[in-house]
C-alpha cells in the first residue's frame, strides 16, 4: 500500500487484546469477543476440509460449546504460539473424537445458545473459497478480516472515511476510493492520514498481544498485510 498510510502507532492499545480474552473466557467470563472473532475461520476451515454447510454449522456450535463447558482454552499458553493455532488444532482433535456421528452433537450443561449469521459465513465463504487455498490459509485470511473489521469498529470516524482507510490497506489507489466512497481526492487522504496512526495503534496493540512468545511481531504484521490484500 502507499507510504502515506503509517500501519503501526504507538503502543497504546484502544481495545482489549486477544489474549487478555481468553484468560478472561478461560476463568468463566464473556465468550462473546472470542466467539465473535473465530467463528467464521473456524467455518472456513471446516468448510475447505469438505464438510457441508450444515454439518460445519453443527461442528461449530458443538466445538465452541465444548470449549465452554470443559474451559479447554485454559490449556492455552501464549508461549506455545498463536491462538488461532491452538484452536485449529483442538478442532481436528474434536474432530477425531467426534467420529462421523450423523447426530447432532447434544449442547447441555448451560452451555450458550450461540447466535451465529452462518448464511453470512456461506456467503463470505462461497467468495473466499475460489482462490483455492489450503483449510489452514482460509481459516487465517478470515481470521485477519475479522480481525480488520474489529480494528476499523474501534475507530472514531464517519463510514465513508473508515471505508477510504480500509479500501487503501487493502491496495487500493485514490481514485477507486474516491468513486466507492464519493470523498474528493484531498478528503480521501486527508481521511486515510488522520485515521492510519488511530488503527496502526490499535492494531499493533491486537497483534503484540496475540503473538506468542515464540512468535517475531514483525512477521506477524506481514502476515496479516499479506491475508487482508
């Protein structure tokens, strides 16, 4: 993207960062955030592994209401790496233990009743799925959208601004900007330029919270530039 968009501020962080959610789930408090930002690329990733619409809808709930009730992400350890890691691999071992039931898993204990808008999740997945990425590098890319659609909520600016700084992240020039969103060319920047620091910061703050201790920031932040183009 152009030099004049500054992706990283400085460290102040403006919204509550990954881990801190998950130690926060982890001892009994709100699910919502986390499920929130990996339902879709737990989709995704079921979806891309064959699994039909309606079975991957099933095996979503089903795992997202296991982690609940047994607190598995209590065995989360950010020195072991990424959180989406962790949570792709506890889903092929739910997997496995689910062996193929054609029944639906029974949801009780209190477990949550999850409210999930999986036509979206289809439709988003029909659009992502043509590219014909692995399970895992699907799972990823609606990882780093979910992630930017947090980012961009946390911003404090009308939506045509918000629109022109999430359409230059993702590669696009001034002029495709300014007919998507109707600003001129000099609000277009001006607005790209107010914004980039607010959403540098708070992404930096996202990503410095979910890498690992064994994870280098810095090929984070490329990985996410590289999913959300």
């Amino acid at each position: 993207m152009g030099t004049d968009t500054e992706i990283l501020g400085g460290s102040k962080h403006f919204v509550k960062t990954s881990w801190f959610l998950v130690r926060s789930a982890g001892k009994g408090g709100d699910w919502d955030p986390l499920v929130r930002l990996y339902w879709k690329p737990l989709y995704f990733y079921l979806r891309r592994k064959g699994l039909d619409n309606e079975t991957a809808k099933d095996v979503v709930q089903d795992f997202i209401a296991s982690l609940i009730e047994r607190r598995a992400i209590e065995k989360a350890d950010p020195a072991r790496g990424r959180f989406r890691t962790f949570l792709l691999a506890a889903l092929d071992h739910f997997l496995t233990d689910r062996k193929r039931r054609e029944s639906r898993q029974k949801r009780g204990g209190g477990a949550p009743v999850l409210s999930l808008d999986f036509a979206v999740g289809e439709r988003d997945y029909s659009i992502e799925v043509e590219g014909g990425e692995t399970p895992e590098k699907l799972a990823c890319r609606a990882w780093a959208h979910g992630l930017l659609d947090e980012c961009l909520l946390a911003l404090d600016g009308d939506p045509s601004q918000i629109a022109a700084l999430r359409m230059r992240l993702k590669g696009a020039d001034y002029r495709q900007i300014c007919d998507h969103t109707g600003l001129s060319e000099s609000a277009a920047h001006l607005a790209v330029h107010r914004l980039s620091k607010e959403f540098g910061e708070i992404l930096g703050g996202r990503l410095r919270d979910l890498c690992g201790e064994t994870d280098d920031f810095e090929a984070e932040l490329a990985d996410f530039m590289e999913l959300i183009s």
